[in-house]
C-alpha cells in the first residue's frame, strides 16, 4: 500500500484499518472490540483487548531470541558516563524495580511520580510501572517544586521516584531540596520517596529522613512478572500547558498508543528493528516518552539516552559524535537544538569530524522550524531533514511525511500532510472550511488510537478544552494554512501557550505569578520572537498607583519569583513597565498587539481599541525598554 492508500483506508475503513495495525504488536488477548465509548461517549480503541507496554517493550525482544542485542545506550558528557544494556540486562533491573514497588504495596492503577534527569534509571522506573500496570507521571527535571506540587495534588501518587541530582552542563541540580519543598506543600503525603543516589559529590546532607535507597530497593527485591492490563488502562498521565495556569493531565491508555507507536516507527520514521533510534528530548516531555522510550522499544530499536546539551557538552559537535559512534540511523530533535548548533557552528567545521554514513533522516518537531536552519542542516549535514506536528495530547505526529515511502517529498516550512487517522481541516471561527488561508487547525472525531483518553479526572475540562469549540471535532489549539496540494503549514497557537526552545509554557501561569506581586496591577504575558529559542515570555506591568519600586527592582523581583515557582526553563527575563495596558472597548487586553510591537511586525490597528493613543506610548516605551537592555 502506498502512503494515499494508507491515508484513505485509516479514515474510511478505520475499525479493518486499525484492526490490522493492531495486529502488530503481541496482545495477550487480541481485542474483540475495535472502536467503542467509554462512560464520557469519548471514542476509546481495543477495549476488550488485553497487553503489557513493559512486555512490548522488552520480555517480548528476549523470548523472540534478542536478549543480547542493546536495548539501551547511556551516554554523559557531562558525567564522562558511558554504558550499554543489553535487553536481559534491562530486564533484570526493571523487573526488580517493579517487584520492589510492590513489596512498598504499589499496585495497578496506582500512580507514580517520576521526577528524574536522563538517566536509564528514569527510562526503568518507567518501564517498571508499566510492568506492574501503575501509572506514572514524569515531570520535567526542569520544573520547580511548584509544579511538582500541583501534579502531586492533581495525581495523588503513592510513590515518587527521584534522583539525587541532575546535571546541567557543568552546574548539578540537587533534586532532593526541591522534592522536600515539594513534599512540603503538598495537599497529601507520598507514602514512598525512593532515591536514585548518583553519588556525583557526597550527597550525604540532602537525604532527609524516610527515603528508600533505589538501589537497595533493586537488590533485594524479586522480579516482578508483567501483568495484564485492559488496553485502555492508563499508561500514564503528562501534564501540560493548557490555557489556564493549572496544567492538564493529559491521559493515555495502552493498547491504542502501543499501536500507533509501532505504526510511526514503520511508517513514518521508516526505520527497522535492530536499528538505533534517537530522539533527544528529556524524559518529561511527550517525545521523552513515545520516542526516546516507548517507540523505538516496541520496535527493537536501540535507543539512546544523551545527557547533555546539543552545545557546550563539550562543543556544538556532540549530536554528530553520538550519530556516528553508535551508528545512529533517525534522529529526532527540536529545531532549536539545530539553531544552537548552527550558531555555534556556522560552517560546519565539527560535522567534518564524524562519520555520518549510517545516518538517515532527521526528525523536527515542537515548534515551526525557521527555512535558514534547514538550509544550514541541508549544506551541512546532507540527510534530509524532515518537520512534523504533533502535541503532548496526541503522544505521535498528526502532521508529517511517511517516509517508508521513498517517494515522499518534503515542502520546506510544512510540518507536512495528515497522518494516516487524523482527518485534518482548517476552519475559521465559524466553523466553515478554509482552503489556503489561515484558520484554526481542527481534527474529526474519532481520533485514531495513541490520542489522550482525556484529562485526569476532569471531563468537564477535556469538553471544554478540545471537544466543545467545534461540534464533532478537536481543537488543537494551533493555526495552520494549507496550500493546494494539502501540505499544511502551521502558524503558531492561537492560545496562551508558547514554545521556549521546544518547551511548552503557559502565559497564563505566568501572568497568575506576575500578578501576585504586590506592586503589580495587572500584567500580559506574551511570546515574543527569539533567534535561538523560537520563543521567549515577555511580561509588561502596570504598577499600582502608589507605588515606589524601581522598574529595575520589579523586573528583577518578578523573573525570581517566576523561576522560583515555574523553574528556570521558562527564561522569562525582560519584564517591561507602562502606564497602561492596550485594551478593548469591552476591557480585553489586547496581547497580540503587544507582541506584534514588541516583535516590531506590521500590525492594522485593532477595530476594538479603547484609545488608539496608546500604540504610541507603547512603542515609545519598547524602545526605551530595549535601549536600555542593550546598554
Ligand atoms: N533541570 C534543571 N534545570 C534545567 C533543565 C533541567 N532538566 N533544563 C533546563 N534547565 C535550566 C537551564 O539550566 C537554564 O537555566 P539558567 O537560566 O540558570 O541558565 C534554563 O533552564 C533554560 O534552559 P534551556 O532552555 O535549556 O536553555 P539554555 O540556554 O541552557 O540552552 C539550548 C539552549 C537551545 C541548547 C537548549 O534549550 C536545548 O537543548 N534545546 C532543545 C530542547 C529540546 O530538545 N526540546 C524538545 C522537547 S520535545
Ligand atoms: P507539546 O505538547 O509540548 O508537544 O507542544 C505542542 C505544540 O508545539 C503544538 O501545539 C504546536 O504549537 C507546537 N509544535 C509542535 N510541532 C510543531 C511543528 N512541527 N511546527 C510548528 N509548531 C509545532
């Protein structure tokens, strides 16, 4: 079958379509039920059917004769740490880790809390829930206790798996005062705080009392054999920027996802079992967990797990040393990992070092990726590189280009066509389909198989958030254009998330903290454009009357207290204060105004402005804002 053939079946014979799919992967029982309801009437995939992710992912490979064969490579620069496992020696530490968590009395349907760097410890706690069906949840190392706290209430674990200390670049990141704050505040107790101790520098002063040694834990524990799990058991939850402060749990079932994992890797990345597959995101996001541990798993391929940077660890030359030493065949990586390199690297002087010939393709994605780097990518590294779209909420592409077809051909700027099993349309506010203009990127229900299940135990908000824009389709909350041969090319949200290098971020989470200092009125949170990042927040201020802090001190308070409550990823740093924020008539502030001027982009003047005076002022006010920056 060609990629059109494909296309149409997944959407006109969808339940045959996916049934074969499904066919794919071991199932202890093979679903009955294709396509059917759950109690929300939300579309749910197999769910008589009955797995284990943990199975697929590595006892399936042993018994199938490659037990030998490297499961995992771990690779450090910034701890000078490499290692290799084989999948019986994955095995053997996941399955000890599992039976451990049962001896602490986890069982299925519990849940977990992973906060970790990458490491393949995190990669086996992981898998170890999976193995006893416990949902886990990984949160970005990244993150502030804060943020630990709020899916901490929202999931209520009864464990949370940690590490000692991340590291980032040369600077270590002790996580055990941060989880200890977190504890802190947290609604309820986690019952058990297990501890990976990476014995970097004598850890000895963070422990506090009543933690459980990792190690220990593995050692004395008996391995824990696979259980069977409904397919649409939860697999786990992944919180993310929604367009309120409070992040969403997104939820994913199992056999679904197992299905449409092991259909990207065939088709869309085209890459064989056995072979190594890198996808260098951090565990905590969404391409963490279906390409750098679920997908190429399920798929026998070897996946790498690279702590370090794509610059400075120890030079923009890292990614190409890492493809050649381990014969790495696709790659995936955020276009802003490829900017830095770029930057650093211009002329592509450190590619000339490595030997490249098993490298394949190149995978973007997570934000738009600018025409000048994949010029760069093309001149310098000669494999192509290939954008594609996708979401936390989807957990695999939506949009991209089936490459195990060779005749595949890329359109620079497009994320590509439509997936096999989403049906995708632009429409405009209304509704009405749009054919090459700008309008909002919906999906018909159903969703294929591997797309949430929904919110953790919030329907209310998964209606509100996706289903009740546009009956009978999902609102990705991105806007997109298609042109006339159906390549579709995303323009960026239409919401109040931004992407910072590749992360997801909520302006509204960072308004709520702007806004609870106690000099601050009222305050807009904006993406504005960033050479390297894509994307950074740029918050302006209005100060209550009164008051007497200086504008230095206020932006200075405000980035601490947003570092301190989201964490340093959200690289909000310049906070500019005016007299007034531009608003409607109706009292709306207008933030896309503000971004347009900030970005110094041409703009009409909204037809809703209160008082078109204050364009003037703000613009005045930039500059000053800039000037003074750059001084
Ligand atoms: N733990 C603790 N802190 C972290 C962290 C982690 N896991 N990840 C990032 N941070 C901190 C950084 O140390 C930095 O702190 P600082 O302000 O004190 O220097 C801050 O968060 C911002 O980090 P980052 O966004 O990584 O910016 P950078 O300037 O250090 O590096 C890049 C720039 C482009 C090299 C980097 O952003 C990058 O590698 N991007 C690719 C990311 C990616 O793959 N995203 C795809 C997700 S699907
Ligand atoms: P996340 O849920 O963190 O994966 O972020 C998803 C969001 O990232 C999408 O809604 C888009 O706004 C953006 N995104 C992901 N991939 C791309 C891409 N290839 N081009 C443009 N934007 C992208």
């Amino acid at each position: 079958m060609n990629t059109d053939d494909l296309y149409k079946q997944s959407l006109e014979n969808k339940e045959h379509f996916w049934k074969e799919q499904a066919r794919e992967i071991s199932w202890f029982e093979f679903p009955q039920t294709i396509i059917s309801q759950n109690q929300n009437h939300y579309t749910q995939w197999f769910a008589d059917g009955k797995l284990n992710m943990c199975y697929l992912c590595i006892d399936k490979h042993i018994e199938d004769g490659f037990g030998n064969e490297t499961a995992i490579i771990y690779d450090s620069p910034v701890t000078n740490q490499k290692r290799k496992y084989t999948f019986y020696e994955a095995r053997e530490e996941i399955s000890k880790l599992a039976g451990g968590l049962l001896s602490l009395g986890m069982k299925k349907g519990d849940t977990a809390v992973i906060y970790m760097p990458m490491i393949p410890q995190t990669l086996f706690a992981m898998l170890a829930c999976a193995r006893i069906g416990v949902i886990h949840n990984v949160v970005f190392g990244g993150f502030a206790p804060n943020e630990l706290v709020v899916r901490i209430d929202d999931c209520k674990p009864k464990a949370l798996i940690t590490a000692t200390a991340g590291i980032e670049i040369a600077k270590r990141i002790p996580y055990l005062p941060l989880v200890e704050k977190a504890i802190e505040l947290a609604q309820d107790k986690v019952e058990n705080i297990i501890v990976f101790n990476r014995k970097l520098v004598d850890n000895q002063h963070e422990m506090f009392d009543g933690l459980v040694d990792y190690e220990e834990l593995v050692q004395k524990s008996q391995a824990a054999e696979c259980v069977s799990v409904e397919s649409t058991h939860p697999l786990y939850l992944l919180y993310t920027s929604g367009t309120t402060g409070k992040p969403k749990g997104i939820t994913r079932d199992t056999g679904g996802y197992a299905t449409a994992l092991k259909f990207s890797m065939k088709y869309i990345y085209g890459v064989e079992p056995g072979e190594t597959y890198w996808a260098a995101s951090d565990f905590g996001w969404a391409v963490g967990h279906s390409f750098s541990v679920y997908g190429p798993l399920i798929n026998r391929n070897t996946t790498v797990i690279f702590e370090g940077k794509p610059i400075m660890t120890p030079d923009a030359g890292t990614f190409w040393r890492i493809i050649s030493e381990y014969k790495v065949s696709v790659m995936f990586t955020a276009p802003t990992a490829i900017r830095a390199i770029k930057k650093e690297d211009p002329n592509g002087e450190l590619v000339k070092k490595y030997d490249l010939s098993h490298f394949r393709k190149q995978f973007l994605a997570g934000e738009r990726c600018d025409v000048s780097t994949l010029d760069w990518f093309a001149e310098h590294i000669g494999v192509p590189a290939i954008d594609h779209w996708w979401q936390t909420e989807s957990g695999w592409p939506m949009l991209g280009l089936m490459t195990f077809d060779e005749n595949y051909k890329i359109k620079r700027a497009s994320a590509g066509k439509p997936i096999p099993g989403y049906d995708i349309t632009i429409f405009d506010e209304n509704g009405y389909e749009l054919d090459a203009h700008e309008g909002y990127l919906v999906i018909k229900l159903p969703l294929p198989p591997g797309a949430l299940l929904g919110i953790w135990k919030d329907n209310e908000r998964f209606q509100s958030s996706y289903l009740s824009q546009f009956n009978g389709y999902y609102f990705s909350g991105d806007g997109a254009i298609k042109d006339e041969d159906g390549y579709i090319f995303i323009t960026g949200r239409v919401d109040d998330v931004i992407n910072v290098a590749g992360h997801r971020l909520s302006t509204s989470e960072m308004e709520e903290i702007v806004s609870t200092h106690p000099d601050v009125a009222e305050c807009a949170v904006v993406g504005i454009d960033d050479e390297l990042k894509g994307q950074v927040p740029f918050a302006t201020v209005v100060l209550k009357n009164g008051s007497v802090i200086s504008e230095e001190n206020i932006e200075k308070e405000i980035v601490k207290n947003v570092r301190e409550k989201i964490g340093a990823v959200a690289c909000l740093k310049n906070v500019m204060t005016v007299k007034r924020l531009p608003k409607t008539r109706s009292g709306k502030i207008l933030r896309k105004l503000i971004r347009t001027l900030v970005d110094k982009k041409e703009f009409q003047i909204p037809s809703t402005i209160d008082d078109e005076k204050i364009i003037d002022e703000i613009q005045q006010k930039i500059i000053a804002y800039k000037t003074k920056k750059n001084n």
